[in-house]
C-alpha cells in the first residue's frame, strides 16, 4: 500500500510497503486492539518493495527482495517503510525511510545512498536529528530542487513547526545534514475547501508532490475526518 512512483528516464518506480497478517479479518464486530501483540508483529514485518514498468499500464517487474531490511540493535531495528526516493544530478540515488528502535517508539527517519535504485544501499548511522535528538518525524517525501535536497515530513509533535501533526519543509545541501532550526511549516490540518468550508482534519499524511520539470506544482495527501490521534 502507500505507492511511491518516480520515472528516471524511460522506467517508471513503483516503491511500496507490504507486509503479512495471518490473523482474522478484522470487522465492527470484531476489532483487532490496536497495540495487541498481532498488530505489533504485523507492523514489524513491514517492508519497503520496488517494482519497475517502461509504462504505467505495465507489465511490472517486481523485485523478490525489499530494498532494506531492519538492523537489530539499532536505530531502525523494527520495520522498514514510508519510502522516497530522490534521483541527484549525478546519477546516484537517496532513500527516505521510517523506522523505529523498540515497538510503540518514536518514529524516526533516516536516509540511504545508492548509485542505482535497485541499491547496494548504504545507510546513515542515525535518523534525521533535531537539536541532537532523533526527530520524531515520519511520511518523508523528497526532491532535489535548486541545487539542494528537500523534504517534507509529518511532525508528530509540533516541536519543529509549531503544530501537532502539521507538515514541515526541510532542506540540506546533500540529503544527509538537515537544517531542522530552519524548518518551516509547509501545510496545515486546518484546510479551506473549494466550497469555502474549513475543517480541521484528524489525519493530514503521506506528503506526496507532482514535480513538473523540476519544480513542483501539486500536493496530495492522504486524509480523514474526525479527531485523529489529537484525543
């Protein structure tokens, strides 16, 4: 779920997260408990796949094997998923991806390089870092614009851009140091509808950018109503 789509020169970029549940089907009647040891599982096995097409109508060709695997014992011990991924001017490529250390943790992101997208990737020895903690950020999306690396993210807590849950712009000259204390607030829970309604969004995620010969031009989130997690 959560499609990543990029086209690098004729080959269209699927990635995606997948995972395995072997338990029932959850229904109104029969709710699965959010934190139940199921559903922690089923997080953890989360994975980060890549498929490739020369068109949209396909055929698609899909890799056998994630493009990361968690690494025990560290940062992002526990799943690997929310992928972007950002062509530079060289050539080579960076991967935006979420993880955490324990379950129910912060949710961190981190960076790899690789010189081509199918990898070897290798990674940064931590996540994004804010005042010299890991950032509890999570949804990156990246593009290379203006001689630097951006990204928008979701701030979780509000700390960064000053709303829970809001969007933030982020840059850096090379995708690996980020000017967090520059941050700026990118888009908001509180939307205006073309009707001329305003509402105040539970979710607001899943920053995902049209980028029409470089420069981008539309937005598209994923959203839903009601009080979200701001219980």
């Amino acid at each position: 779920h959560n499609p990543h789509i990029r086209k690098v020169g004729d080959t269209y970029l699927l990635l995606y997260m997948g995972s395995t549940y072997d338990g029932p089907t959850p229904t109104h009647d029969n709710q699965e408990v959010w934190r139940s040891p199921r559903y922690l599982a089923t997080w953890a096995r989360k994975r980060i796949g890549l498929a490739t097409s020369k068109s949209v109508k396909g055929p698609w060709k899909r890799l056998d094997q994630p493009l990361l695997e968690p690494r025990p014992g560290e940062w992002d011990s526990i799943a690997t998923t929310n992928p972007s991924l950002c062509p530079l001017p060289d050539g080579s490529f960076l991967l935006a991806y979420k993880s955490r250390k324990e379950n129910l943790g912060n949710l961190q992101v981190g960076v790899a390089h690789a010189p081509h997208y199918t990898g070897p990737w290798k990674r940064q020895p931590t996540p994004w870092l804010f005042r010299g903690q890991p950032a509890h950020v999570e949804d990156p999306f990246l593009w290379y614009e203006n001689g630097r690396v951006n990204a928008l993210m979701k701030d979780m807590t509000g700390d960064i851009c000053g709303e829970k849950f809001g969007g933030i712009h982020v840059t850096s000259p090379d995708g690996f140091n980020w000017d967090f204390d520059r941050a700026t607030l990118a888009y908001s829970r509180q939307l205006r509808w073309s009707d001329g309604r305003t509402t105040r969004q539970g979710f607001l995620e899943r920053p995902q950018l049209l980028i029409d010969n470089g420069t981008p031009t539309h937005l598209f989130c994923a959203t839903a109503e009601g009080p979200g997690l701001d219980l």
